[in-house]
C-alpha cells in the first residue's frame, strides 16, 4: 500500500515553512502507511557536506558526536529523535566510511551537499510529532509512509532509501526481481543495509548514474530492468523525479502552482497545502519522467 508525498518550493516563503507543508501532508498518508514514516530534505549546510547518522540508543549517538567532532575540528552538530547530522568540510564518502569504522552498528542514513534523511517505526503522526517537521526549511523534500509487506518493521526497512550523495528513492509497490539484481550491484560496489525491493531500486539508479548516465537515463533503464509495479519518487541535489511503470496501477497525482510542485498517492495531501484550490492537478502518464528543479524542462516520455 504506502503513501507518497513531495514537495517543491518555488518561493522563500514555502521554502521557510516546508516542514509544516510536509507534515501535513505526511500525517495525510498515515492510513496508507501506519508502520513507519521518513523524509529526505534537502537544504543548504554551512559546510561542504552533511552526513545522517541513526541509532537507537542515545549514548552511542553521544559517542560518534564526541569523535566526529574529535576529528573534524570544524563539525556542526544537531539533533532530531534519534538522528544526527553532521556538517563537514570533508568529503562526504571519505566521512561516512571513517563514521561506519569506528560505529560498525551506527546506520548513516544519508550523505551529501544537501540531503537529510530521518525515518523510524511507528504512526507517521506520532513521527511528526516526535521529529518536530514543522521547522524543517528547504527547498524541497520527499516523505513515505509504510504498510510494510515484504520486510521487517523496523527504521533501516522504512523510506526513504538513500545509496548515493545527495540521492534517495520513496516507492509504492513491489519489485519481483530485486534479490537477482541486489546480488549484481553488490559486485558493483553498491552497499545495502537491509533485504528491502525499495533500496535495490535506490541502488540501481545510483549505479547508473555513476556511470555517468543522466537521471532520464537511469529511470529509462529501469523501465527495461525493474520487474514489478511502482510508483517512484526520487529526490536529487536539484529537485524530484516521478516515475510509473508502464501499466501505472499505483496510484499517484501532481498538482502545481506558481508558488510549489507537489506529488502524492492522494489527492488529499495536496489539499493540505495553501492555493491547492487553485493548482494545476493531474494523473502522471505510465512510464513517464516528470521533474523539478531549477531550469528543468517539461515531463519526458521515457523510451
């Protein structure tokens, strides 16, 4: 089942209240999805990049603050439930692989420029409450609820899904092939941190696109290669991507506004945001890319 939503701002003032839009919508999806919630936000840091950590237990959290900042002199340092975002000025795969050597158990959620990553088990409601979304700022974000189906409940098992800087993947459905596939990627070097369809599908893309292939490449081939159903929402460094299979029996719609961009698996979301009265809604088409960002151009019939 699962809700889908994200958010674009084309203004400053959804920019600043972003988390409040994407709360509401969020809590939204919680009878689509009651298992868990997450977001990817993407903002400015005032270091060269961010890393997301996550573990249950405080004190482990107050250990990897205490030598993240041991060894990166110049490290910010905040907190939100059971998170942890660092800024650096480093690089974000170097930093990330030096955390996961002295934390083995520590999960990093994401890295990147931009990106933000905070997900955990339970009611999307109680999510929104417990992380306080409603002061989150940016430029856009994704969320997901879960009805988990082919996974654990657990925070690594809910969405989203990152496998590369900047990069993360919500998804509504199911994929058949992902156990064949995962075992192809691993040979790659693509790491994965749970038995989830969804992080095959995040890792496949980013597999592409570190290869040099565009996004409207990347989400081509997984037309070809991704057996399954699904709708795709994909956050990048600039903005998001939607994609549906070729048949399309998800549910998804796309309103927009002169003010944001919106998506979600029901209209409903949508009509949490101001103006929605007066969007742009429509159904996006089967197996075709649409997105968002600064200079993008209208919606691509994928090949």
């Amino acid at each position: 089942m699962c809700g889908i939503v994200g958010l674009y701002a084309k203004n400053d003032s959804i920019r600043q209240s972003l988390g409040k839009h994407l709360s509401a919508m969020l809590v939204q999806m919680g009878e689509r999805g009651p298992d868990s919630a997450g977001v990817a936000v993407y903002n400015d840091a005032q270091r060269d990049i961010k890393v997301t950590v996550q573990h249950d237990d405080a004190s482990v959290l107050d250990a990897v603050c205490d030598a993240v900042t041991r060894h990166y002199h110049e490290a910010i340092v905040r907190s939100r439930g059971t998170h942890r975002v660092f800024e650096l000025n480093a690089d974000a795969t170097t930093a990330s692989d030096w955390i996961r050597q002295q934390f083995a158990d520590v999960r990093i959620m994401s890295a990147g420029s931009r990106i933000e990553i905070y997900k955990e088990k339970g009611h999307p409601e109680q999510f929104v409450a417990d992380y306080a979304l409603d002061d989150i700022t940016g430029s856009h974000a994704l969320g997901h609820t879960r009805m988990a189906t082919e996974s654990a409940i657990t925070t690594s098992h809910s969405h989203p899904f990152s496998t590369g800087q900047d990069l993360c993947l919500v998804h509504n459905g199911s994929l058949s092939n992902h156990n064949r596939l995962r075992t192809v990627l691993k040979e790659e070097g693509i790491r994965f941190e749970t038995d989830n369809d969804s992080e095959v599908a995040a890792g496949f893309l980013a597999s592409r696109l570190a290869r040099g292939e565009s996004l409207q490449s990347a989400l081509n081939a997984a037309l070809e290669e991704l057996d399954g159903f699904y709708t795709f929402a994909i956050g990048t460094r600039d903005g998001f991507a939607v994609l549906r299979d070729p048949i399309a029996c998800k549910p998804a719609v796309l309103a927009e506004t002169d003010d944001w961009v919106a998506m979600s698996s029901e209209y409903r979301a949508i009509a949490q945001l101001p103006g929605a009265n007066h969007a742009n809604v429509w159904e996006p088409e089967p197996a075709t890319l649409y997105t968002w960002e600064a200079g993008s151009t209208p919606p691509v019939k994928a090949a």
